[in-house]
C-alpha cells in the first residue's frame, strides 16, 4: 500500500500541474469519441455469439454453402381464402425487401393434386383452419424493416414470431429503452450526490467525469467493431455505478481534507493519496473479475467483459485526472455553492452494527447455508425466455398457437449417399417425442425414384455432399424436453453415421449449444473471478486471511441473491446468473476494500471494537450511496427493459447491490472482528494496536 501512496502522490502532483491540459485532452476525447459513439454498431443476434465450433453454427454454415434455402429464422401465419391465395401470398413474402426465403406446404407436397389427398399431417403444418403458416428467412441487419413490412400484409392481420421477430423488436425498443433508463436514473443519482456531498456544484463534475468516460467507453467500442444489445444497455449502467464509487472515495477524502486547510491543491494532494489504495484496488479488482468474463466460450461474455474492463479502466483515468482538475479548478464555486451535511453520521448505526456482530454472524450463516443450496438447484432459461404480457411477440404468439400450436423447425443435415440410412433415420426421427412432422427427399418422393430425375424437387433435399431432413417439432425453443429431443436427433444421426458430420440447425438447437457452452463457461470464470480477486487483495493488503474474508462476504451475498428466484419458484437468466455473478465480485467488492482500508488504518492505534466503530463510521456514507446507485442502476434496468435477458440482470443487479451492502455492513465487520488476533500472524508487517478495552 506505501508504493500505490508514493505513486498516487507523483500523480496528484502532476494532475494538479497540468489540470488545464488535462481538461483541455479530455474536451478533445469526448469530441472525437462523442462523434464516433454516433456510429456504434449493435449486434441483436444471440446466435452469432455461440462459439465457431458448436454443432448448430457449423449447421448454418454447411447448410448455406450448400442449399439454396437458409434456416427459417422467422413464423409467419396469415389467414388465406384458400391455397390459391396462400401460394400468393408466398410471393408476396418473397417480394418484401430484407427476405431471403419463404417456405410453404408447395415446398414438400405436389400442389397440383387435391389437398385433401395429401398427408394430413404435412399439410396441417402450413395450411390450416383458413391460415397460411410460412416459414421465413430474414436476412441479418433487416430484421426491424423486413419484420415491419409483413405485419402490413393482409390488413394487418399478420402474425409474426421467430428470432428475427425477437431481434427486430429489440432494435426498435432498445435505443428508447437506454434512454428511458438513464433518465430516469440521472436525476435519481444527481440528488444522491447532492445529500452524499458538501456542495451543489460537486455532483454536476462528478455527473460531468463520469459521464465523459462512458462517451469514451462507447467510441472506442464502435470503432473496435461492434457490440451486442446486451453489452449496451448493461455496461454503460454499471459503468456509471463504478465509476460514481471511485468519485465517492475521492470526494468524502477531499471533503474532509478541504475543512482542515484553506488551500485546494494541498487538499486534493492529501484526498489522492488518502483515497489510492481503496480506488487502486476496486479498479484492479473490477479489471480482472471482469476480465474473467473474456474467457468465456460463450461470446457474449469477451463482448462484455473488454466492454466492462475498458470502462474500468477509463473510469478510473478520469477519476484520478480530471476529477481533481476540474474540482481544483471549480474549488471557489464549490466553496460558494456549499450546503449543510445531509447524509446521517452513521456514528449510532456504527456502534449498533459492532454490538450485534455475533447475532448478525449467526444470522447469515443460517441464511447462507439453504441459499448455497437452493442457487445450485435453480431452474434456467438460456435464451430470451418469454416475450412481455402484452407486447406484440405475445400477442402474435398466442395467435399462431391458437392455429397451428408455436412449432418449431429443426433442419438436420447428413452426408450424402445412404438411402438406406436415411430412410431408417427418417423412420426414428418421427417416432421421437415432439417431432409433429419430417420432410426429406425419401418421405416426400420416395428413394425408389432417383432423384437425379426430379431436379428442383430434389434440389430441396440434396446438395452433392448432403442430404437435408426438415423437422417440425411441437417442444418449445428450450427447456428440458426441447434439449431432450436435440439429444435424441443428433443422437440417432450419429448412430446411423458412425464417424461422419452431421449437423442440426434451429433454435433449440441453438438453445442447446448455448446451455452447454454456458454451463463450462460458468465453473471457469467462477474460478477465475475468485483466484484473480485473492491473488490481488493478497498484494495489495499483504496479507493471506484478508482476501478470504472479503471473497466469502460477498460469496455469501451472491448465494443469497441467486437463491432467491429458486425460493419463489422462477426461472433465471443463466446468462444474468453467470454474469450478475462476475458483476457483484468485480463492483460490489468495493464495499469490503473501503471498510478493510479504514479498518487496518484504525486497527494500528486503536483497540479493534473502536477501531471497527470508527472503520465504519468512516467508511458506511461511501459504501451507502455507492450500493444506493448500483441498486438504483440495477433497477431501473429491470424497470425499463423489455428483453427478458437485460431485464433480469437488471433485477439481479439491483437486489445485489441491496444485499452485498448489507452483508459487508454486517458479516465483513463480525469476521474481521472473530479473526482480528491471528489477522497479523498471516499479514506481512501488519502491526495491530495491542491490547484491548471492555465494552
């Protein structure tokens, strides 16, 4: 800690040295990465995320290489008069711009003889009680457009559902919805800062800081590539929440520095160094729990994670640079412009918190064990889950599922070549639990007919190295008897193809693939997150006990926030789980750093239950108006956001911060107390006060 203070010292000066060059490099940066935030490109595509090796991403491209038709990414129903119109109306679909392929009940029975002589159960697919079911390929990056223009068809009557539905919908509320969230949550933080500060012109440079490591944040990420819908609306929120702790640390020290000398430099000077060590470690701590997350199969996570791990880092730049120019700078309007302490001392709350240590050690305990327990038996969703009571996708869906029930379609490819194969795989296949109806060359012509004979019919079915099965299954997208059947399929394809790639497309396919990489993802990055945070507390507090009793207090908090949905009997986001997860041991940690810091530094002169009262009293305003934000951040999240993914993250998030507050207000200060005596057996130069007093 004495080198991060004689480094933070050289720093202070040279800030406060150059404060107007700094403000002047950073009014440039905002600019030009302002300009560059304009062209942010945002990826609405959760399939394009699963890694490149998964069965159903090789499957859409195999299939794409190989066949004309692409993987349905969209079910469309329009009420017809007849087959007549229904062929139509085909057409129309294939007309709409932003629409690569329609298929029908003309793409798997010969139309030219009576309906009513076909398979019943092929026809009942696509043609049904005076509707037409189509499935339909919307090419990437026109699925707001494409979607929009065919629920114009027949008078508005159209229902669509399907991934590129999902996505267009996204795209349309997700710029609205980012922007709902943060205003509503500005003016919620701003008056936070103001009763959390000394003055009314403080929150407008913190607000100002953070807000121009976030248009920083955003420009270098556009001009990196992209970043996905979930990146957007998540980490400029959580961003905003770090970033406003870093602010906290370093004006509750300047506050407190400025009311002991009359010159705003001198106080910055002292703020930066009192402040280094609990700013330097929440940052490198958030850097590396966060950094975890690149490490993920799942590319959702390395999207986020460098999104998270540069906004620290950024964050923390503008903290210790601009911060302190800007408040040296504007220190005569501070001064002006001061107000009366509104936030409570916390001095009675501190010593009640001391008193009932043992009780509170118990308590958690006990709350702990069952929640350890039930977060290991929660009941996931990998995808988007279900779309919002009363939103479109609702209403269309339970349109369709009137009809036709919500069908989904598998596409599964096989090499080329065995009839005889293919015909026993058509037979197993339709024999599975879910599989409504098969479409292949051998169920649709026969394999008594060659199909070099049949030309475009056949060209639906094989290419020169595959053959193509099309399934409609009546399991939902995922889900238990969804992954079930997945299994099965690539299960009997395998069987009947030893040693020869075949491949399954579709969205439960796609589901599967996700559960899988997820489910790998999770046990690593958890690891990760937990070795990185030990080995840089141990550093930085040079010390083996203290990093443990940091991690198990907010280990504790994550079990019982994640244990809740399992209590209440809802499903969760493995995603959010997975992530919130990262989230809470990269931001929420800062609380037990903050406490820690003030407690070592008490501990040296004082007697530990004072010291633990003054530790508190000192550090409780900070942790309370950083895991207030955070909550606030979380919440408004979940508020705002329709996209069932970010909205649970965001009540994830929120209750988090609620949680890990009051476990580091309460278990950290009872551990810290219970393993004070051997604290300095396993620190290095650790000197504690010696003895103690009665209380």
């Amino acid at each position: 800690m004495k080198g991060v203070h004689a480094h933070m010292n050289w720093i202070a000066k040279q800030v406060l040295r150059f404060r107007k060059t700094i403000i002047t490099i950073f009014a440039v940066a905002i600019a030009v990465f302002g300009v560059a935030a304009l062209t942010l490109h945002i990826n609405y595509d959760m399939t394009q995320y699963l890694p490149d090796d998964a069965n159903s991403t090789k499957a859409l491209t195999v299939m794409s290489d190989n066949f004309k038709g692409s993987m349905p990414n969209a079910t469309v129903m329009i009420p017809v008069d007849g087959v007549a119109q229904a062929k139509d109306y085909k057409q129309k679909i294939a007309a709409t711009p932003g629409i690569q392929d329609v298929m029908w009940l003309d793409d798997s029975a010969d139309l030219t003889q009576p309906v009513e002589s076909l398979d019943q159960k092929t026809v009942e697919t696509y043609y049904k009680d005076g509707h037409a079911l189509y499935m339909v390929t919307v090419k990437t990056g026109d699925e707001q457009t494409a979607v929009a223009a065919l629920k114009q068809l027949a008078n508005g009557k159209t229902a669509v559902i399907g991934n590129a539905a999902d996505m267009a919908d996204s795209q349309q509320m997700a710029l609205s919805q980012s922007s709902k969230a943060m205003v509503m949550l500005v003016p919620i933080i701003l008056v936070i800062l103001i009763i959390a500060t000394r003055s009314w012109v403080e929150p407008l440079l913190y607000l100002f800081t953070i807000g121009a490591s976030i248009i920083i944040n955003l420009g270098i990420s556009s001009m990196m590539g992209e970043i996905s819908f979930i990146s957007m609306a998540v980490v400029p929120i959580l961003q905003l929440a770090v970033a406003l702790d870093y602010a906290v640390f370093l004006s509750t020290a300047y506050t407190m520095a400025r009311e002991k000398t009359s010159s705003s430099t001198e106080a910055m000077t002292v703020a930066m160094k009192k402040s280094a060590t609990s700013i330097f470690a929440s940052a490198l701590v958030g850097v590396f729990a966060f950094a975890a997350l690149i490490s993920m199969n799942f590319k959702i996570g390395p999207d986020m994670g460098w999104g998270l791990v540069r906004g620290v880092v950024v964050s923390y730049v503008s903290v210790i640079t601009l911060l302190p120019a800007l408040t040296v700078a504007c220190d005569k309007w501070i001064q002006k412009t001061h107000h009366r302490r509104l936030l409570p001392s916390f001095s009675k709350t501190s010593a009640a918190l001391v008193k009932i240590r043992i009780p509170a050690l118990i308590i958690i305990a006990l709350l702990v064990i069952p929640s350890y327990l039930g977060q290991a038996r929660n009941s996931f969703i990998y995808g988007s889950g279900e779309a919002a009571a009363g939103s479109t996708i609702a209403r269309d869906t339970a349109a369709i599922k009137k009809v036709f029930s919500t069908d989904n379609q598998l596409v599964l490819l096989v090499p080329r070549g065995k009839p005889a194969a293919e015909k026993e795989l058509d037979s197993r296949l339709q024999q599975f639990a879910g599989v409504k109806s098969l479409t292949s060359y051998t169920s649709a012509v026969g394999d008594e007919i060659p199909s070099e004979y049949l030309g475009t019919v056949a060209d639906n079915f094989y290419s020169q190295k595959y053959a193509r099965i099309i399934l409609t299954v009546t399991t939902e997208s995922e889900g238990d008897a969804a992954f079930h059947l997945v299994e099965q399929i690539r299960g009997a394809a395998q069987d009947l193809y030893p040693g020869q790639e075949t491949y399954l497309a579709g969205q439960s396919a796609n589901m599967y693939d996700m559960k899988t990489t997820v489910t790998a993802d999770n046990e690593r990055v958890d690891t990760i997150t937990i070795v990185a945070i030990f080995v840089i507390l141990a550093l930085l507090f040079r010390s083996l006990i203290l990093p443990l009793i940091a991690i198990v207090t907010i280990k504790s908090a994550i079990f019982i926030n994640m244990a809740i949905p399992y209590f209440m009997g809802t499903q969760l986001s493995f995603i959010g789980y997975l992530i919130v997860s990262v989230i809470m041991m990269g931001s929420a940690i800062d609380y037990g750093i903050l406490l820690l810091d003030h407690y070592l530094v008490e501990r040296r002169t004082q007697p530990k239950l004072v010291a633990m009262k003054s530790a508190l009293k000192q550090a409780i305003p900070a942790m309370f108006v950083s895991a207030l934000i955070l909550t606030l951040a979380g919440l408004t999240l979940g508020i705002t956001s329709s996209n069932a993914i970010v909205g649970a993250m965001g009540w994830l998030i929120g209750r988090g911060g609620i949680i890990a507050f009051l476990s580091s207000i309460t278990l950290l200060p009872a551990l810290l107390l219970v393993f004070d005596p051997i604290i300095p057996w396993l620190s290095l130069k650790l000197n504690f006060h010696k003895g103690d007093i009665n209380e």
